[in-house]
C-alpha cells in the first residue's frame, strides 16, 4: 500500500500502541504531525478508510464515532466535496460513512456554502453520490406531509423565452398567482425580474 500518506500513517501507529484516538483536534493534528486544523475531517477519513482496507474492526469503530459527530445537536455541517469524493472513492458503497455523508449533505447544503466552498471539486462529485442524494431527495418528499411542489407558483412565462418585453405582457399563458407561495422561475430570468 504506497498510497498511505504520513499523517493518518501517524495516528494509526500511535493507536496500535495506546488503542485510542487522540482525545481532540490540537492532539490529532499534534500526533498525525500536521498543522492545518481544517483539515482533520479528511485525516479521520482517511484513517477510517485506513481501518477498511487493514480490517482492523476496532479502529473502524472508534473512527465511525469520531466521524458520525452526535455531540453537534443542531447543525450538522454538509461535507466538504472533497471529503465526499475521496470516501466514495475509497469506501464500499455498502458503508454507513456513505449513507451519513449522503444524509447530512441532504439536511444542510445550500447555495450559501456551496458559494463559500468555490467551485473546487464540485464537478468531480461522484455520479454514484449524485444519484445517491437524488433519490435521497425523492424519498423525502415522498415521506414529507406536503410536498414540496406546492409549496411554489410556477413562472411559466420564465420558461416561454420571449423574444421581448412586449411579447412577454401579451402571453397568455401567465401563471395562476396564488398567495403565500414563491416564485419558482428560471434561474437566467432572476436577475431581471426584480
Ligand atoms: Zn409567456
């Protein structure tokens, strides 16, 4: 296995001997011998997947718990792409890390940290992931009380792409506008919509 980079080759050395995990991130980052702090959820990854491929049980246990985080009651941070790609690269599709990756990234994405993560990785999100998180998506709306389309009023005009202002105000097909809903509109149309 040439593959195994130094820092998690560190903490797992370290566990053989005190079979436990460092006890928070200043030691993770002290023992694995790396200095950036945002970086510990890739090193607890990669030393879960680590665990995986030496099949030593234990330590696969004891990272699942680190990485499946229960003390953050209320918000759970999606996963960087990074993270995402790396573990389903890595991990077989049958793992739990998968499914909570899939799971959280469900609960609390949005544009807002999409925007603050940049572009970097993002087109390389696994298709397996894609599909993953889309059925996700269809078993949660399924299961929520109120689907999610009724929540909208759909801007059919925003879709019609009229060739001018003049022939946009003469459709006929304007949307049925119903109190207490959002706009659902093409995403180009927006900007001039205000
Ligand atoms: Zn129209």
């Amino acid at each position: 296995m040439d593959d195994i980079e130094p820092p998690e080759f560190n903490v797992f050395v370290e566990w053989l001997y005190t079979q436990k995990l460092p006890a928070d991130g200043k030691s993770w980052n002290t023992i694995a011998n790396q200095s950036k702090s945002d970086l510990l959820g890739m090193l607890r990854l990669k030393l879960y997947v680590l665990a995986d491929r030496l099949i030593v049980p234990s330590l696969h246990r004891l990272l699942n718990r680190a990485i499946v985080n229960v003390s953050r009651i209320y918000y759970v941070s999606p996963p960087p792409y990074e993270n995402i790609i790396y573990a389903f690269q890595h991990l077989p599709p049958s793992d739990s890390i998968l499914d909570y990756f899939i799971d959280i990234f469900y609960m609390g994405w949005d544009s807002d940290i999409h925007d603050r993560s940049g572009e970097d990785n993002f087109s390389d999100l696994p298709q397996d992931f894609l599909l993953r998180l889309l059925t996700k998506m269809g078993k949660e709306r399924k299961r929520s009380k109120y689907r999610q389309q009724s929540l909208y009023k759909l801007d059919v005009c925003s879709y019609h792409a009229h060739a001018s202002d003049e022939e946009r105000a003469s459709c006929p097909n304007k949307a049925y506008d119903a109190e207490g809903k959002m706009w659902m509109k093409r995403e180009s149309e927006k900007e001039d919509a205000a």
